[in-house]
C-alpha cells in the first residue's frame, strides 16, 4: 500500500466498509496531509475518497476478472446535457469507439436509490449505451436498455457476452 502513514491508513480503513469486489493491487501514497490513489487508467494520483475507493476497486474487477479492455476504459467521461455539463463515473467503449457501458459509483455508505438510477439514465439520455452499471461496492447493479425497456441483469456480464453490441 505504498508509503502511508500508518496512523493515517488506520483511519481510511477503519472508515471504510469491506467491498463486495475481489481484492486487488490497489497503490495508495501519501500527500502531506492526504492519502492519494494510483488511478491505473488515467495514470495519475487522485485523491482518495470512498468514491474513488469503488471506483478503483471495481474498474480492476471489470478489467482483471470479466475481461473488459483496460484500453477501453475512460474514467470521469464529461458530457453535456441541456447545456449543463456532467461526469460519468466510468465509461467502456466497444471495438467501434462508442460507448457500450455507463458506470455510477457511490461510496460503500451511500445507498443505491431511485436517485441513482436516474443520475445514470440521464447520461445515457447522452451516451444511448446498452448497458448501465451502478455500484456502492457493497451492491451492484447492471441494466439492459433498449429503446422501449431496461432489464435488469442478475450477474454483470462477461465482457465476451457484449462485446459485438
């Protein structure tokens, strides 16, 4: 885990909830008074909040265990929407360069509500993607949408199982 302080590391981890995710080699270091995190996709130190937490958590698991494309991978994707501009999560992209999957993250304390699914649906308003992911670590949730419905998934899809959409 770097070079932490261990006073510091204690009270990330003792605030931190145990993730529903596989372990990983996550990189923290310290920056003064703040704890940072190796974002191994936009190859840069970023501050370490229970968000980014999951975030980074998850984006190993889609990449290292389902087979999702590191290089396809874009993490804090703006967008416009009515003029405003947003930020997805996480966004996969497909052989083509369009977007295939959205990804909302929350912190592991942060319960996943009917608000989350429609911060999600209206970047797909965007995006017109496939397929939505929501994450607090704890709960996962993956969507199947089309045009006239969206389908909720029991199990996150094998990046082999979409990857012609």
């Amino acid at each position: 885990m770097g070079n932490i302080c261990p006073p510091l590391l204690n009270v990330f981890q003792t605030a931190m909830l145990t993730l529903n995710l596989p372990d990983t080699d996550i990189r923290l270091e310290r920056n003064g008074d703040r704890l940072q995190i190796w974002d191994y996709v936009r190859m840069r130190w970023v501050a370490l909040t229970p968000e980014e937490w999951v975030r980074q958590h998850f984006s190993h698991w889609m990449t290292e265990g389902l087979g999702y494309p590191l290089a396809r991978l874009g993490h804090e994707i703006s967008l416009t929407q009515n003029g405003m501009q947003r930020r997805a999560d996480a966004v996969f992209y497909g052989k083509d360069g369009r977007p295939l999957v959205i990804m909302e993250f929350k912190a592991p304390h942060i319960a996943i509500s009917q608000k989350t699914f429609d911060q999600i649906r209206r970047y797909n308003l965007v995006l017109q993607v496939p397929y939505l992911i929501v994450s607090n670590g704890i709960r996962h949730f993956c969507c199947r949408t089309s045009s006239d419905r969206t389908e909720f998934l029991k199990t996150i899809p094998h990046y082999l199982e979409i990857e012609n959409q």
